[in-house]
C-alpha cells in the first residue's frame, strides 16, 4: 500500500531533550516535506525537500533540522525542543514538486512540557 | 501579501442539506495552483483537487464541486446532499508562481459538521 508513515503518533517530552520523529515514503517520491499544524493558522511548512541531499527551509524553520540522506526518509530533528514547538506535524511527499498532489502521514502530536 | 482566508471557522449542517464553503486567495501572481485538501477525523490531510490559474473551468466529482472565480479571488467548494462521513475540517491552500513553486499557502481551514 502507497502511504507516508510517521512516528511516532503521539509524544511528550520536556524542553531541551532532543527527539527526532521519523518519515518515511514508498511510492519513490521525490519531493518530501514537514508540516506544523496549529489552530487558526492552518499549516505552515517548516522544510521541503526536492531530492536526497537538497533541502531547504520553509516558513518556519528555526528550531528544526532535517536531512535527506535516502529518497525515502526525511526525520524531523528537534535538537532543543521548546514549548512553543507542542503542534501537530505531519510529513508529506509528491514526485516532483509541491505542486502536484501531496501525500500527507498521519500526524505526529507532540507536547513539549 | 500572499494569502489564503477561509472565513468560516465552523459549519454545523444536518445531513442532506448543501454546503459551501468558502476560499478567498490572495497573489500578485498570475500563475498560481489552488487546492482543496480535507482532514477527516482520523487526522491525515487527503488531497481533494488541483486547479491552476489559467483553467476557470469549474468541476464536479459526485457530491463535490468547485467554483474557481478568478475575477473574485476565490475557490469555493460546494458539498451537495451533505453525508456524516463529509464531517472533516477542510483546508484551501494557495502556489504562487513565485519562488519556484516552493510556497505552500494554507488557509486556517473549516471544520465542517455533518449531523444525522
């Protein structure tokens, strides 16, 4: 089955402890990229990335790191999580471009305490 | 400014009855892509439908249907005969062409109820 698979689905953690939350795509996409979710302001796109080893920030990066070291996996990396950073994430991918029609993973809902 | 506005926070419909939900998009650009993606209950964002600015042909898929209306800004999405399983929040987002097509605007999105 075609899918993204985020993980994990649900995490807590306190402010400063560095957390990684993995993606993972199928279906050889090229472009892959990472979602925030919070409410009233819809999603904002914190890093995309075109192919392995190009990425590129979004709206709002700081405090994020990503890499892109094989075409299927794109981890999220929190190096010193804030509590401003709690959101919903979700990971995505398409085969080209943000453009064409995006596969989205099933959220990941962290809490930073 | 580059910017997607889904004024209805919440909609609350009982089931059978039409819905529209409306997307007003804001570009300088004159090359652009508008979507429409839902989130179901479960929490993935499902893509609906693409249009780019060039095509204003409006299009229907069953129950959906969507009114493109560049002269407005705007990207309305008509649910007709509204089901339970339609109760999702709906996301209308915006590409400029600018930057590449990197951009992917969202709008604050509408959580739509479908009641019984």
């Amino acid at each position: 089955e075609a899918q993204v698979t985020q993980n994990p689905r649900y995490l807590i953690t306190v402010t400063g402890k560095k957390l990684t939350v993995t993606c993972s795509q199928n279906m050889n996409h090229e472009y892959m990229s990472w979602y925030r979710q919070d409410p009233g302001l819809g999603l904002r796109q914190i890093y995309y990335s075109m192919n392995v080893e190009v990425t590129d920030k979004g709206d709002v990066p700081e405090g994020y790191k990503v890499s892109r070291k094989e075409k299927r996996n794109f981890p999220l990396i929190l190096e010193s999580p804030s509590p401003n950073q709690t959101s919903l994430y979700f990971c995505a991918s398409s085969w080209t471009g943000i453009q064409e029609k995006l596969f989205f993973g099933s959220g990941t809902q962290l809490s930073v305490l | 400014a580059q910017k997607v506005t889904q004024a209805q926070t919440e909609i609350s419909v009982v089931e059978k009855e039409d819905v529209t939900l409306d997307c007003v998009y804001e570009t300088r650009d004159t090359t652009y892509y508008l979507f429409w993606y839902k989130q179901p209950p479960s929490g993935e964002l499902v893509f609906l439908i693409r249009r780019n600015s060039f095509d204003e042909q409006n299009e229907i898929s069953g129950r959906y249907s969507w009114n493109f209306q560049k002269s407005t800004s705007s990207f309305n999405f008509t649910i007709t005969a509204s089901q339970v399983v339609d109760s999702a929040v709906y996301f209308c987002a915006l590409i400029p062409f600018s930057g590449g097509y990197n951009k992917l605007i969202f709008g604050a999105g509408t959580r739509l109820a479908v009641h019984p």
